[in-house]
C-alpha cells in the first residue's frame, strides 16, 4: 500500500489593508499660525475647517500675465476711467469658514478704506490662473464659492490653452484669439482682448 505524501501547507501572505488617511480639520486659529504666512511653492487655503493646498499657478514663467491685466487697469485708472485697486493674493473670506487667496481681485476705494480698519471685503471682481497642476473640483469648488459669496464676475485664465472663461454666477462663456473680455457689471470699462491678456514683452536680444 502506497502511503499518502503530506505536502507542507502554503502559507497565505495576510493583505494589509491601508486606510485612506482622513484630512484632519482645523481651527482658523491654527492655520494662521502655522500655514497663513508660508513661504513655499504651495497656496494655503482654509475651507470649513480643512486646508487646501495646491501649486502656486504664477510662477515666473505666467507672471507676465498679471502684469499685463495691471498695467492695463493702472492705465485706465489714469485716464479717470476706472477706480479702486487691482491686486494679488490678498488673504480674503469670502463666507464665515472659506478662506480663498485669489490670484487676483479688484476691491473698491470704500472697500479699501474699510479694509484698512481691519473689516473683511469680499471682492466682486476675481481672476484665477489655471495651470495643469489644477484639479478641476478644486476649480469648481472655488466658483461655488465665489457664487455663494455674491462675487458678480470671475475671470479663468489658462495660460496653455491661450484663453478665459468669464463667468457670472453660474453662466460662463469661453474667450480666445482676438474676443473681448470684460469685467462688466464691475468695470465696464476693464475690456481687453484675449489676445492682449497672454501677449508677451519683446524677448531681449541674446
């Protein structure tokens, strides 16, 4: 009689299950201590207790853009056609727990006054530039904000597509080549082409 050959038992290698690790929330105070005034590649925001971190999108490389949307404004505003202050980064809360840094944002002199005596101004005018590193529910989390807030025109600028998308509240509408964009209700007179937004100094001789 043949005996029957036991063969060791195969070991089953246990799985190792990884949580998602959870964002953890925090207060308003915290962020201000540690994230608020960093200094890095990287744009703080403060949303419902939870920080949003992204890519700054105006490296040296798109800067020039913002310089053309100021000098533009600054021109204007020295013919008397146009007043207030366009910026940069200003940290702003545009509801009670949403803390944005817009790329850009245009306030009123009385809503300049008011600042200067330490009271929030929500902007109604805003300018993001979108690079490839945005995550689009990032994007469109940051429109509903800018909705819920009452901001009346927002302009989307993506610098590798050469145009922008100008929404009011909830409608939008795509611009490129030689279109006309506009700030209007907020600045009737801020109307550029596409063209004049993205275009670029003369390249200095070698």
């Amino acid at each position: 009689m043949t005996e029957a050959i036991a063969f060791p038992e195969k070991k089953t290698a246990s799985k190792v299950v990884l949580k998602p690790v959870q964002p953890k929330r925090i207060s308003w105070e915290q962020f201000e201590r540690i994230y608020l005034r960093r200094e890095d590649k990287y744009k703080y925001e403060w949303v419902d207790g939870f920080i949003e971190k992204t890519e700054r999108p105006m490296n040296q490389y798109q800067d020039f853009l913002a310089d053309n949307l100021i000098q533009f404004f600054y021109k204007l505003k020295f013919q008397d056609k146009i007043s207030g202050r366009l910026t940069k980064e200003v940290d702003t809360f545009f509801l009670s727990n949403v803390h944005r840094r817009p790329d850009m944002m245009w306030f009123s002199d009385e809503q300049s006054a008011r600042m200067a005596y330490g009271e929030n101004q929500v902007p109604n005018f805003v300018v993001e530039i979108i690079s490839s590193t945005d995550r689009i529910y990032k994007v469109v989390k940051k429109l509903k904000n800018y909705e819920d807030a009452g901001v009346k025109v927002v302009w989307l600028i993506f610098p590798e597509l050469e145009e922008i998308q100008v929404y009011h509240g909830s409608k939008s509408r795509v611009y490129r080549g030689d279109e006309v964009v506009s700030a209007t209700p907020v600045l009737p007179d801020f109307t550029m082409k596409v063209s004049e937004v993205f275009a670029k100094p003369p390249k200095p001789a070698n």
